[in-house]
C-alpha cells in the first residue's frame, strides 16, 4: 500500500492533479484523499481549485456535476461503472413530463441526477441544503409566485424537507437502495445495546427511521455533529463507510452503524489500485455536452448561491 501511495503522490504532481473522495468510500481511498466530504462539499472543491486533473472518487453523477462545474479541468473517475441507482430512477423524459403535467411548479432535483437531468431543472440541491433551497423558494425569489414544487428523484429526502419546511412537494418514486436497509428495528436494536448514544440518520432514510432520531443530518454535517457533540456515542444512520472518518476524526468516541447491511456496492468499487490506473493513464475521463453544461450549471449556481 505504501508504494501505491508513493506512485500516486508522484503522479499527482505530474499532473497537477487533486483526489477528491466521498465520505462513503472505502478507507484505502479515503487515506489518499486530498479533501474528503459530501456531494456539496466536494462540489465546491472541485470549482475552487486550481490542479488541472480532478480524480473523483465516489460515484459517476458527482463527477459529472465536477465536470459541469469545471469544464477547463480533465475530470477523472477510477472506476466508470461506479453509478448510482436513485440517479437512474429518473429521466429527462420523466422530467419533462411532470413539468408538462405541473406547468406552474419549481422544479428542483436532488444532485443525486445525471447532467441531463440537471439540465432541466430550475434548482439543484444536496441533503445538505435541500431544506435551504425550497425555504428561498418564495414569492421574491427568482420564481416568485410558483406556489407549487417538484422535488425529484428522492421521495423520502423529499418526505423529510416536506415535514421540515411545511411545503407540500411534488414527488417521485425514488430512493436510494442502501438507505432503506436502514429499519426501525435496527435502530431499536443498538439503542438497547447502547442506550446512552445518540442517533444520527440520513434524510434518504424510511420516515419512520427519520421520526427515532435525536438529528437528521447529511454526511458532512455527521462529521461535525459528531466533533461538537457532548456524546461520547453514537450510532449512525448511513452507508457504513462514513465510519471509518467519524472514527478517525473523533478516536475517543464510539461509533456504531445502524446496520451493517448500509453498504453502497458502487462506493465500494474504487479501489487504491484503481486510483493509480486512472493517474497513470488518465482515464476514464467524464465530459459533459456543452448544452448540458450549460443548463446544468444554471441550476446548480442556484443552489450554491442559496447554500
């Protein structure tokens, strides 16, 4: 392992290249990571630096919205078939549709989304910010007076940002397959076995695991709940691989996972070895159309200008 860590290293200043790294990953890719976060947070690494590479390390739909972001930089990803099924629920066709059948709505969609799909939508958002983005949508934001909101691809992010803000949501029937491993049975199970931690859960979670929380959280702000909280454990309701940052970030607390069976299998499929190829060869590259970049872009600027 070592000496892969040295090649890298080498390569990375070959090609002024950066390694951004998705808290669900594996911990050998997590160690080589020149920043680790969520979707938001490495979004806007992404468009801040300044390497000419940007190796991403999590799944296609986030090193598309890299690409959108920083269409001067070659945007490379270790394992190409590394997809997200909630992504592949909905499509531009789908999209269109429900514009079609709700013309007077704000349609805002998950980053959980191909480009194409982005391209279509008038706001982007993360779990991190979901809730921010549909509180702007008032009548003095830039659709003021659309009363209605399509909120795709997520139904139970959407479920949660609907019971937090009090806006009734135009929704799909999407879900992310490794969050609703996450049962309210498992919840109870490590509560008996650890009755003094709190609970901390993803907003892609079953309503009914959301309502047992003490916080609902997104990945970076687990990370930062965890650092602040008085708790010294804490069982933790997400894909199992954020443990390993919670752990590493916080050595005199104890983390459990909420279920062992939250495994992502497509976060999993980036390896140390992996990251090495793609710095040696540069591949695989992800590019996204002018068109849709330019589109997509419109949406996600929104998001970040609320966020």
């Amino acid at each position: 392992m070592d000496n892969i860590q040295k090649k890298i290293s080498v390569l990375k200043k070959k090609h002024n290249a950066v390694i951004l790294v998705h808290n669900y990953q594996l911990p050998e890719v997590q160690d080589l990571a020149d920043y680790r976060g969520d979707s938001l947070e490495l979004s806007r690494m992404a468009s801040k630096t300044d390497a000419s590479v940007i190796v991403f390390c999590g799944v296609h739909f986030m090193a598309e919205t890299a690409s959108i972001l920083c269409p001067d930089k070659k945007v490379i990803v270790p394992d190409v078939q590394a997809g997200c099924p909630m992504a592949n629920m909905i499509t531009v066709e789908d999209v269109k549709k429900l514009k079609k059948k709700y013309p007077n709505a704000v349609t805002v969609g998950y980053v959980n989304t191909s480009a194409a799909v982005k391209a279509e939508l008038d706001y982007c958002c993360t779990s991190s910010n979901a809730v921010a983005v549909v509180n702007a949508l008032t009548k003095d934001s830039v659709f003021g007076g659309k009363e209605e909101i399509i909120f795709v691809p997520d139904k139970y992010l959407a479920d949660y940002v609907s019971k937090t803000t009090g806006r009734k949501l135009i929704t799909w029937n999407g879900y992310c397959p490794t969050h609703v491993k996450i049962l309210p049975e498992d919840i109870n199970r490590e509560r008996k076995f650890h009755p003094k931690a709190k609970v901390i859960v993803h907003p892609e979670c079953l309503p009914s695991v959301v309502a047992m929380a003490d916080a609902v959280l997104s990945t970076s702000k687990m990370c930062k709940f965890a650092k602040e909280t008085s708790a010294k454990e804490i069982i933790v309701g997400t894909e199992v691989g954020i443990i390993y940052r919670l752990k590493e970030d916080n050595p005199d607390k104890e983390f459990y996972p909420a279920s062992e069976r939250a495994v992502c299998p497509n976060m999993k499929r980036t390896t140390a070895e992996k990251v090495l190829w793609a710095l040696e060869e540069l591949k695989e590259e992800v590019k996204v159309s002018d068109d849709i970049r330019r589109r997509a872009k419109t949406a996600i600027d929104r998001m970040l200008a609320i966020a």
